[in-house]
C-alpha cells in the first residue's frame, strides 16, 4: 500500500500558478451537551462569484490544519471535527487551473496522491468527523464528505455532483471507491457516470440526500444550528444513523457485476469507445466491490495519473474554458446598453417551434407574449400546447401555482397582426422558405413600432434576403435557436451588413436573459453549426450513395465522438429538413457540399431506418433500399472518416477566411453548444489538428502549440 506520509509533495507547491488559496479557518464549538467540536470553515476570501477551490497550497494549509486537530483529538482536547463552507458554497472541487498546469505524469500522480494523503485523514482523526455540506459541493468538494464520517446537507444547497467524467478525467480524491461503498452500484453509476453525461447533470440535495450520499437534511434558515445538534445527538447515541442504500454481501457478489456489465454495453451503444474517461470510471467502480480503501485510492492515483497528462483532458479543459468564459462574454457583441427593453414579444406561427419559443419568453422574461398564425383553430391549438405545457410543469414541481397561473394569464392568441403592435421583439417560426417568410414580415411590419426588432429563426437562408422586402432591414436579425428549444443552449445571433448596434445589443441581451449562449456570426450559408453539419450528413450521404452499408457508415463516423451518427442526426431532424439543408448548402457551394438524390426519396418514406432490439442502426428497411441507388465501389471505414475530417477542416478554415466568425474558438463553442461535440476532443478544431486533418486540408493547425496532453 502506498506510504502517502512519506512522499515528497514539494513539486506540487513548485507547480502551482497563481492559486486562489481556500484557506481552513478554525474555531471551536460547544454544542449543547458540553462536547467540543472544531469547526473548519473553507474560505477563499472572495464572494459567492468565486467559489471555495482546492489547490496545491489550499491542500497543504488544509492537511496543516487536520494534522493540529488530530494532535488535540488524541489529547483529549476534542470530542469532533467539523467542515464547512462560505456562504452558499462548500467546495467546487479541484482548482482546474492548477491540475492543468501540471507538466508531467509524476506531478499529475502527486496531485491525486496529495488529495487522498490530506481527505483520507478525516477518516482517521481519532474522533469523528461531519461535513456540513452548506452550498455547492462538486467533485473533491463532494469528496470531502465522502472522506468525513457523517455528512449533512443545507435543502438549499446549489448543486451536488462528481462532473469528473464530463470532463475528461475521473473522481480521483476517494469518489470511485467511496461512493458505490456507501450508496450502492447503481446509484454510483448515475451520479459518477451518467449525470455527467447528461451534459454534466447535478443532484438537487433532497435527490442526494434520497440517494444515501448525505445521512440528513435541514433547511437553509437554521442549517448549521441544526446541523451541529445532529451531530451532538450522533455522539451521544441519540441519533442512529442509518444507511439503508449500503450495499450489502449479496448485492457486491450478484448485483454488482451485472450493473457493471450493463453500464459498458450502454455506454459502447450510447457513446462508442473514443471518451476514455467513462470506462477508466466504470473500472475503478467495478473494482470497488472488493478489496480495501486503500487499494482503491491507489487505482484512483494512477487512472488520475493517466488522464490528467492525456489529449482528452487537454482538450476538455479547453473546451470548459470556452464554455465557462467565452461563451459569456460573446465576441463582437455590441455594448448591451444599446438593447431596447423587451416589455412584450410576439411570436410569428403556433406550430410546434413557436410554442416552444413562447413557453421559453413566459418563463424567462416573465413578459407578455402573443402569438399568431392564419388561422383561429391553428392559434387555438397553438395556446392550447403552451397551456398544457405550462399545466406539465406545475404537475412536475417546477412551478408553483402561483407562477403557473401568472404565465398563463401572459399568454395570448390572435389572428389580428394589429395585437403585435406593442411588442418590443418579434419572431418568426415558419416554414423554412425565404418567401414565406419574407410574406409573414410583410404583413407583420406596418404594426409594429419602427424601432421593435424582428428576428428570424431561419437555420440557413439568408437573413438579409428575407429582410430585403422590409422598410427597415436594420432591425432584422437571425436569431437562431436549436431543438429542443428548451434543452439546447446555443442561439446563433446572425448580423447582416444593415443590422444596427441596437437590433444586435438586443438579441445578445435578450439571449442572456433566455438563459441562453449566443455567437455572434456573419449572414453566411447555414451560418456555423448547420454549415459544418452539413458536411458531416453530406459525407455521410456521399459514402451510401458509393455502396457503402449504412451501419458502416455510422461506424466509421464514430471516432468523430459526436452524439450520435449522421444517420441517426438525419433521422432526428428529419429527413426533409436534413435533405432541404443539403439542397440549400450545395446550392451555394455546388463544388463543396453533396446533395444527394437519395435523401429526398428516402423523406418520402415513414421510418426508412432499420433497428435491432437496442435500438441499433443495422440499415434501410426493404422499403427504403426500394427506392434508393446506389453504386457498387464503397470507400472503406478509414477512408470514409478521412474524408469527413478533411472536408470539415477545410470548410472551417473558409470560414474563418471568410469572417463568418471572429475566430477559431467560437466554431469550437458553436459546434460544443449546439451540435454536441464533446468536451473530450475540445470542439472540432483541436481534433481536426491531433487528427493530422488540419494539416492535410487546412494548410497547417488551427492551435499553435496543439492542444494534448503532456508526456
């Protein structure tokens, strides 16, 4: 077993960058029944803004501290140790920004070897230890409780999780081998590897408390008071612990592996086996079942050890930088005190598109909203779906009665465009042709004021055509949202060279508000996201139209990491819509983009795709292959992903010549946010430069040094 005391952490403190250190305040508390416990309190010195990090020097000023404790808990001196956080945070985990300045495998394996060496001792101080978990307490953050005795959480707290997984790494610091020992397999696997994969999904303390993670809950007015009574009451044997998830005998020797084996062969169908991540996670938690803490600490160290210094954790902290940063500070966005005050929206259409940007305005704005279309019963039905929906919502605890019965009342249909004129912002959801909605502006302009803004969701035509019929194409914008309009953080905030500072300020503002991401990108074909998807379902069009069998064209794309194949993204979209975007981007770019035949006679058939049990892509239906041709010189898988990658390098390196964005890392965000490009490749561009593509097609990288791991 490893000896953490005799190991020398001196170059991790030579390592360190500018740390933000979260210092361990201590002060004594005398609960109730005259027992002492020391309380730490985990500060940073900073507001709520900067949460409560664990670096190099945080981890040394912490083990400073346990050690003192320790030392008076053998002398008698204490009955209890207690940890908790500032204001609303307890930890956010790892300071990132120190692990990734880690320049080698050694340094990487100490940083795992210093969280076990300074967390594992609240396991051993001699008396026992509560964590008190009082707000956000995400990865090592977690772990601290995990290490602790006894945890509590605050009913308010903000988010609990283990993200490692999400980003490219595991749960070094004890969460692997704890957790599943306390909550049992399955639950471990929701919260280390699924919820992670869910676009980093957190536990609400009342879902973590169910789950066995923490041994009790108390609300935010009274939570540390409460908190430190339970404690007295566990010490004096008033207050029986339980802990009925803990996995027992039988569920280590049946259950255990059968989860495991279940867990791999979703994960293979789900993802592929490109994110390494996932699997090192699932093996730490598959071994967990036997063997002791300490051996598991020490699989814990290497599996760190190992993707700390890989391209994935590179590329994932690159990409966490985007989305963190970048993504809220939107590169060109005009000054936001140019933004006219939306007090009113109006939406063009009561289709399924305009309810759900309806239902979006209500519950974020909070502001009246009026839909329209050409006839009564459409608006009717249209309403109708926002009101269920809201009706939905209140039924699933995400809003009270009250809240539910105030955007019911801000919702409102009519068929007369003359209701329009007192919104501020106004958009359409229409059918995807430039005349139609050039007709649907037509009619709506002479209502509205002359400085409201009109906004186009169009997902490739030009805005500046649709806006060419307007009197003021100033005020028109593309305003570009992705489906499901609820669950898809990406809106794509299109200027034309007649859109004013104030019609741009007002979508960046009005897209923050929505709670939102948006770019800001040139009027171009298909814009960033729906340009560089076209190329992946051209390709991928292009390869069956060869003779290449569909499920080896979805394997083939696999390596790419996207969410799913490009057959499974037509079939999502829709076969007209994904055929109707291939016409549209090979109309512009003939010599560029395929457009293939095939598409459309596939869109006039129900369900083209043939399916295993799994839910599997094995092919066309008879139906389908009825009424497709195809030749008979299919290009092998290597070559199939090596065309994909060239084309995709090519194209983003044309539009970056062309300015359709200010630079190469808003493709990246664009692609992350919108398309789902996987936090492990860093977006397109640092995968394209590792996978040589950038060189072969682009005229060099797109990163200078690339973006990978260290040795």
């Amino acid at each position: 077993m490893t000896d953490y005391e005799s190991i020398d952490f001196a170059p991790l403190d030579a390592a360190a960058v500018d740390e933000v250190v979260t210092h361990s305040l201590v002060r004594d508390v005398t609960l109730a029944s005259g027992r002492t416990l020391a309380l730490i309190t985990l500060h940073n010195g900073r507001d709520h803004t900067r949460p409560n990090t664990l670096g190099p020097g945080t981890l040394t000023e912490l083990d400073g501290v346990i050690e003192d404790l320790r030392r008076r808990a053998l002398a008698g001196e204490l009955d209890a140790v207690g940890i908790t956080g500032k204001p609303y945070i307890f930890a956010a985990g790892a300071d990132l920004s120190q692990i990734s300045a880690l320049q080698s495998r050694q340094n990487a394996k100490l940083i795992a070897q210093r969280g076990h060496h300074v967390l594992g001792k609240l396991s051993d101080l001699g008396v026992p230890s509560f964590a008190f978990v009082n707000g956000l307490a995400l990865g090592g953050g977690l772990e601290i409780a995990l290490n602790s005795t006894y945890r509590t959480v605050d009913a308010t707290a903000a988010g609990i999780a283990l993200p490692e997984v999400f980003l490219g790494i595991i749960p070094g610091w004890g969460g692997a081998t704890l957790l599943p020992n306390l909550i049992g397999i399955e639950n471990a696997l929701e919260v280390v590897i699924s919820n992670p994969l869910k676009q980093n999904r957190m536990l609400k303390p009342q879902q973590a408390f169910d789950l066995g993670i923490f041994d009790a809950i108390f609300p935010s007015a009274s939570y540390l008071e409460n908190s430190l009574a339970w404690a007295d009451g566990v010490l004096g044997g008033s207050v029986a612990v339980e802990r009925k998830n803990q996995p027992g005998r039988f569920e280590r020797m049946t259950k255990w592996p059968i989860a495991i084996k279940v867990a791999r062969e979703t994960l293979e169908q789900r993802i592929g086996r490109v994110p390494l991540s996932p699997y090192r996670a699932l093996d730490l938690l598959e071994k967990a079942a036997k063997g002791s803490v300490a051996e598991g600490f020490e699989r814990e160290d290497e599996a760190l050890a190992d993707l700390i210094t890989g391209d994935q954790f590179a590329a994932s902290m690159y990409a966490f930088d985007l989305v963190q940063k970048r993504a809220k500070r939107p590169v060109g966005a005009p000054d936001k005190s140019l933004a006219r005050p939306v007090t009113k929206v109006g939406v063009i259409g009561a289709g399924l598109m305009a309810t759900q940007f309806a239902l979006l305005f209500l519950r974020r704005l909070q502001v009246p909203v009026v839909i329209t279309d050409v006839s009564q019963d459409r608006v009717d039905r249209g309403v109708a779906a926002i009101v269920t929906e809201i009706a939905a919502l209140e039924q699933k605890g995400r809003l009270d009665s009250d809240a539910a019965n105030r955007l019911r009342a801000l919702i409102e249909g009519t068929t007369d465009k003359a209701e329009f004129a007192d919104c501020d912002f106004v958009i359409e959801a229409v059918f995807e042709e430039t005349s139609v909605k050039q007709q649907v502006f037509r009619e709506i302009e002479p209502h509205i004021a002359d400085d409201a803004i009109l906004a186009t969701n169009t997902s490739s035509l030009s805005v500046a055509e649709i806006g060419s019929v307007l009197e003021h194409p100033e005020r028109l914008v593309g305003f570009h949202f992705f489906n499901p309009v609820a669950v898809m953080p990406l809106i794509e905030i299109v200027r034309t060279p007649r859109t004013t500072d104030a019609a741009a300020s007002t979508a960046f503002v009005t897209a923050k508000a929505l709670k939102k991401n948006a770019i800001g990108c040139a009027d171009a074909p298909g814009f960033v996201v729906n340009r560089l998807l076209a190329k992946v379902m051209g390709e991928a069009a292009r390869a069956v139209d060869e003779g290449a069998k569909l499920a080896d064209v979805e394997t083939a794309f696999a390596p790419l990491g996207l969410p799913m194949g490009p057959f499974e993204l037509i079939d999502l979209v829709g076969w007209k819509v994904a055929a109707h975007v291939q016409d549209t981007m090979a109309g512009h770019f003939p010599d560029r983009f395929h457009s293939s035949p095939n598409m459309h006679a596939l869109s006039e058939i129900d369900g083209p795709l043939e399916r295993d049990r799994k839910k599997r892509i094995t092919g066309f239906t008879k139906e389908a292959r009825a009424v497709i041709e195809v030749g008979s010189s299919p290009a092998d898988a290597e070559t199939i992903l090596t065309r994909v990658q060239d084309e995709l390098a090519r194209e983003i390196r044309i539009m970056l010549d062309e300015g359709v964005v200010p630079e190469v890392e808003d493709i990246d965000l664009a692609l992350i946010l919108g398309a789902g490009w996987p936090f492990v490749d860093g977006g397109a561009t640092p995968y394209l430069d590792r996978s040589g593509a950038s060189a072969r097609a682009a005229g060099g990288p797109f990163h200078e040094p690339e973006i990978r791991g260290v040795a």
